[in-house]
C-alpha cells in the first residue's frame, strides 16, 4: 500500500525513541510535499539529534561517521512572515565516505605512491568513496524545541547504485573484507595519533579494540587481526618520509597533488609570485567552525622566521577550555597585502561554503608590524570579509606575549646578576606603562640605556632589534589597539612553546630547510596531538592525556594554587611569595606583582615563559586597590576616556559613530527585555509594525491575512497569495 502524502508539518507526530542512542530504522517515515515531489522526514526533539546520528554511524552494515557538507543559520526573529517549514539552523549530513569519490576506476588513491599487486582495489578505510547517503536536519523556526530530518538516500551507495564501503563492498581490501567491519575515521585518526605520540603498544591495542567494538561489538576475528593491523600502521609511520623527491619544490608540489582536501590554498614560487602553502585539514575546519563562530581568533605570526626555510604562520582559536587550538596554518615569507588577501580570502570562502553566517567577533594579532588598515578592513590576519557586497569589519587586539617573552629571555640570557635582570625588565614594564601617563617613552628608553650602560651584551641587542622601531611602532600600537588579557597570551605562548618542542626537539641536520619536513611534522604529530586532546576533552577518555592538556598553560596551573599560599608584602609592594604546592619548603618570589612584567625566579619563567606564580599573583592583586591595574584593563579604559574627553567634529563620521553605538546599545535593550520577560508573546506583541511589498501590515509571526491592504496593493494581492503557494510546493525541492 502506497504512503499517504502529507502537506502540512503539524500532521507529522514528533517522535521519541525510548533508546538511548536511535536510527532511521527506529523511526516512522512520513512523505511530506506534493504528489510532483515529495521527500521522507520525521520529526524529533531537537536535542536528540546528536543521538540519532551516533545511531545512523552505528549501522552494522556500513559502520561510518557523518560530517557537516553545509549548513545555514538565521536569528529568531529575522523573519517577519514564515512557513511552517522554515528553518533556524540548517545542515547537511553527509557520510564521510562521500561525496566525493577518490577510488573510482581503481585509480591510485592520494595515500599510496603505487598500486598494490592485489585481486581487488586498494583503498584505505577513510577513502571517499563517493557514497551518496545524506540527510538534512532543519530545527525549525515555529517550533525551535523540534528538529526536522528529510532523508534523501538512506543506502550507503555510489552513484551507480553499487554499495561502496562497508562489509558489504565487493572491492573492500582484500579478499577477507566481508567479514571484518571497516575501522572508521575516528578510529584510525585515534590510533595513529597515539603511535606518533609514542603512547606503549599494549595501550594503543587496547584503545583499538574498544573502539572496533563499539561499532560491531565483540569480534574475536577482529580482535586476533587488531595486534596485527597495529603493526602494519606503526611500519607505515616509521617509513613513511617527508622526502617526495629530492628537490623539496618539486617534494611540496607532489604533496599538494596527493592531499588536495587539507591545502586551501597554494602559490607555486616564480619571478612574479611568492611561494604561499595553506594547509587546513577537515578536522582543522570542524574546529574553525565551532570555536571560532562568534569568538576570537589570534595568529601566531613569525614562528621560525630565522630557522626556517618560510616562515610559518599559525591561525588559532580559543577551545571550550579557552586554549589555543591551531585551525590553519600558512607556510609564507611574503607580507604583501595581495598574498596575504588571497589566501585569507580561500580560507573565508572554505569555512562559508559549510556554515554561510560563520563569521568572528575579534582578532588578536602579536606583531607590530603588520598594517592596521587592512586588518580593520580585511579578513582573518588581515580581515576582510565579503559576502553578498556586506563587508564585515573585525575588531582588532594586540597581544603582548611576544614583546614579554622576548624581552624576558634575552635579559636572562644576556645579563649574569637576577637583580640586574628583574630591574631591568621592570624598567621596560614601567615604559610600556607610561604610554597612558603622559610620559615622554623616547627619554624613557635613552634614561634605560644610560643606566644600563654596563650590561653591553643586552643593550646591543635592545638598540639593535628594538630602539629604532618600538616607538613609533611597537608602543604606538600598544596605545592605540586594545590589549590582550594574561588567559589569551598564555594560550597563545603555551601553543607556541608546544609547536617549538615539536619541531626543533627532534629535527635532523638541513630539515629545518625544507618545507616538506615541515609540512609533514605539521600534519602528523603536531595536528595529532592536538586531536588526542580534544577527543579526550569531548569524550572523558585517555584521563592521562586529558589532565596533561588541562594543566598545558599557565592560567589553568595557576588555579590550582590557593590564595592562602600567597603573601604581598604590604609595606613597600615590591615582591610577593609563592608557597609550591609540590613542595611547601619551597618559596618563590615574585618581583613588580600586579604587572604583566612581574619577574619570577621560578625556571619556567627563567626561560622566558609566563609562570603560574605570576599569573596566579596578578589575580591576587586586582582585589587590592594598592596595585596598578592589568594593561589590558588601562588600555580599554584609557580608550573608553578618549572617546569621551576628546569626541570627533560634528561631520559623517560622528553620525555613523552615533548610528552604530544607538544599534549596539538598541540590541541590548532588546536582550535585557527578552531575558527579563516571563512571556515571550508579549516581547513579540510589542514589537514595531513593518510594511512590506505586496503585503499588508504585519507582525512578526502574524499572518497579514485579516490587516488591511491599501488600495493600490489589492489588485497585486491574488497574485501575491499563488507566488507565496507556489514557493511552498518548491520548497523541499530546492533543498536538493
């Protein structure tokens, strides 16, 4: 008997599986459109929607993951007049095996250099392989507590019709495929990212096993073959080299070829062009767009400007536990705002093509140098946003993590006494504070130097590297650009000593030369560790990984010491005193507390790094009136007085000012009166009336059937009514 047809979504019952974790075949599938077309969907809670994917990746059959191919968001209240069937947020779910197909033909995939000599195709496990199983998820507008799911292929096959992975691949590897179960994405990413961490074998057997069996339970084949498939990938890794080709240009330009989903963008060297290598993988962009959606993002700009062959510029954002996770990273010795553009511009184009609304609320640059203009205008590094002719402008901060950490290492490098090196650093602490004193920062600077004059090692260096640019340059960005807190350049500091670790700790004679070793350090154990630690964060497991990432910067350690372990001294304010926690007969000291440039003797600041006992004395001290205030807090409050002691002439920019201050402030009145209302109707009631074209008056979500229509608008209005039925019917259709 053929399924009744239905037009209307609220003849559709929201359904609610007593399981834990559901599929599509737990469900009741309705035909919902017209006879012409129509799809299958049904309705759940929309916070179960995360369980019924979990159930469809669970499938026996065709154990899989699915990934977000696009998606689309509008805010409550964007829209005046809406269907039954409008969306909230819209996303495509698509199998990972899909859609893209890297197999067809038997042609050598990007993973293998060869073919192998086999009966059947050789394919990875995480190939594409062009499945074309996908659904929509739609939470809709009328009803934000309900999720739409339209089905539009539920097989896991290709466009031939031939299932393409799973136990039931006729070209699956090998010829006992069958009966062993694909390992999924999560899976061998998890397995391969604690063998190149060096986690111990009988670990990484372990951990294989559990997660086989989550998907096809207890196998004791899959089991016996697991020891032997951990083998396999731990002989992979250890052959596998960066080395492509002898000529590292030609090795990069082979690389690029074989992963053209992790490269966002590439710029070959030539007479005209420089050579530009942006490398984002699908893992990197899920992040980009669930951290960095409405957050901040930050650069860390000039690693290995000296050492490297290119230097290497690291997009990050700020996690669920506010560390900095590297989302992108570009591979570039040129700053010319054409290069700069372009790559920015692919790397916006890649995340918007998945999530049209993503954009960010602030970016956190570390140099100087880089041009203001573009940046307030431009993209991500140098942001400029532009979707639709709407040109997003991003607020901009600086950082002063590298201005401290230089500083602090070349003073305990250069100079022998630590009461020579923490008066100094104190003394350029006080210079970077006197920007919003009054004082003049040149006689500042010559009074340093003349006082210094014996340490001749350190002050070489400082007129060298800084006397001729931190003027003019470094402090007048530090006045005029709000400052980073103590939490974003911890993080920011803790990704850079991390990706120090990694790459020079173990690097081999002429490597740091070529690009290829680093792209391949990037992309294997770097881009590794960081997913262990986020899928041990998401998921409560690998607790020994899990605690280690908690504690990786400054500010979380810091936390763990008691306030009662700190004692200021109150009669001159000149030092402080930190009880360790590990061993209580130990103290350190904290010379400038309440400054960014407090000194600690404790080894890792000695090493030029911001210390827990700094940071964790700085928090102490913004409870007492006594101490200055945090440079990020003078430098927002020094603007705020600006703005207010000093306003602009009475010209177009004053009333675009006043434009966009009267919508800032008309957005929170509208937030205070919607948290504070008991009934959302009544919010809705009072807003304002809006005329629309070929409509009458309405408010938002009442139809304009029983309002009035002016004369000249009633002859258009049948015409109107049979556009607005017809775009019902095509609705679904377009989703396709």
């Amino acid at each position: 008997m053929e399924m009744e047809i239905v037009e209307s979504i609220f003849d559709i019952p929201v359904q609610n599986p007593a399981e834990e974790d559901f599929s599509s075949s737990d469900l009741n599938w309705t035909k919902f459109g017209t006879p012409d077309h129509h799809d299958d969907v049904a309705l759940i809670p929309y916070v179960r929607v995360d369980e019924f994917i979990i159930g469809e990746c669970s499938d026996v059959k065709c154990p899989t993951r699915f990934h977000i191919e696009r998606g689309r968001k509008r805010k409550k209240g964007s829209l005046k007049d809406y269907k039954d069937d409008e969306y909230l947020e819209y996303r495509v779910y698509w199998c990972s095996f899909g859609p893209e197909n890297y197999g067809e033909g038997g042609d050598i995939l990007p993973s293998r250099r060869f073919r192998l000599n086999t009966r059947n195709r050789a394919a990875r496990p995480q190939s594409m392989r062009g499945c074309m199983c996908h659904f929509v998820v739609k939470r809709l507008y009328a009803r934000p507590s309900v999720a739409l799911i339209i089905y539009n292929d539920r097989r896991h096959v290709n466009e031939s019709g031939f299932v393409c992975h799973g136990p039931l691949d006729r070209d699956a590897i090998g010829p006992g495929a069958k009966k062993i179960p694909y390992i999924c994405n999560q899976i061998q990413q998890q397995t391969m990212s604690m063998i190149y961490l060096g986690i111990p074998e009988e670990n990484v057997l372990q951990k294989h096993i559990e997660g086989i069996q989550r998907y096809c339970g207890s196998n004791a084949l899959v089991n016996s073959l697991a020891s032997q498939h951990i083998h396999k990938l731990e002989m992979i890794i250890k052959r596998s080299t960066h080395e492509l080709d002898l000529d590292d240009q030609a090795s990069i330009r082979m690389w690029v070829d074989r992963n053209k989903k992790s490269v966002f963008f590439y710029q070959d060297s030539s007479e005209t062009d420089s050579f530009v290598l942006g490398i984002q993988t699908e893992w990197q962009l899920q992040q980009m767009l669930r951290f960095g959606h409405h957050s901040l993002m930050a650069a860390d700009s000039t690693f290995g400007i000296k050492r490297l062959k290119y230097p290497l510029c690291t997009l990050l954002v700020f996690d669920s536990r506010q560390h900095a996770l590297p989302v992108a990273w570009i591979i570039t010795r040129s700053v010319a705002k054409l290069d700069v553009s372009k790559w920015m511009k692919a790397l916006v184009d890649r995340v918007r093509t998945i999530e049209h609304g993503w954009k960010i609320s602030g970016f956190l640059m570390d140099d100087a140098a880089a041009e203001i203009d573009p940046i307030r205008q431009g993209s991500v590094l140098y942001f400029f946003f532009e979707v639709n002719m709407d040109v997003f402008c991003c607020p901009v901060l600086f950082s002063l993590w590298r201005v401290r950490r230089s500083w602090l290492r070349n003073i305990v490098k250069k100079c022998n006494h630590i009461e020579v090196q923490r008066e100094i650093f104190k003394r350029l602490g006080s210079t970077v504070y006197s920007i919003w004193g009054g004082v003049d920062s040149a006689r500042a600077l010559e009074e340093l130097t003349q006082d210094f004059v014996d340490q001749t090692a350190f002050m070489q260096y400082f007129k060298d590297s800084w006397v001729p640019k931190i003027v003019e340059m470094w402090l007048e960005t530090m006045k005029s650009l709000p400052l980073a807190s103590q939490e974003a350049s911890g993080a920011i500091e803790a990704y850079h000593v991390k990706l120090k670790s990694s790459l020079y700790e173990d690097s081999h004679p002429g490597s740091l030369q070529r690009v290829d070793w680093l792209v391949h350090k990037l992309t294997t154990e770097l881009h590794s560790g960081y997913w262990l630690d986020r899928i041990a964060d998401d998921t409560d497991s690998f607790l020994d990984v899990r605690e280690k990432y908690i504690a990786s910067t400054s500010w979380h350690r810091a936390f763990q010491i008691p306030d009662a372990a700190v004692t200021l001294d109150d009669k001159d304010h000149l030092f402080a005193k930190v009880v360790s926690q590990n061993d209580s007969s130990i103290t350190r000291h904290v010379w400038n507390p309440g400054s960014e440039f407090a000194f600690c003797d404790c080894t890792w600041s000695m090493q030029g790094n911001l210390c827990k006992h700094v940071i964790k004395v700085n928090m102490v001290c913004e409870n007492h009136q006594k101490y200055q205030p945090s440079m990020s807090f003078q430098s927002f409050k020094d603007i705020l007085t600006s703005l207010r002691e000093n306003p602009m002439d009475d010209s177009l920019e004053l009333d675009l000012s006043t434009a966009w201050t009267h919508q800032v402030l008309d957005q929170i009145q509208k937030l205070v009166e919607l948290n504070d209302a008991s009934d959302i109707g009544n919010v809705v009631n009072n807003l304002p009336l809006k005329w629309v074209s070929k409509k009458g008056r309405t408010t938002v979500g009442i139809p304009s059937a029983n309002l009035a229509l002016p004369s000249s608008l009633k002859g258009s209005s049948k015409k109107g009514v049979a556009l607005k039925n017809n775009r019902k019917r095509r609705r679904l259709s377009r989703l396709r």
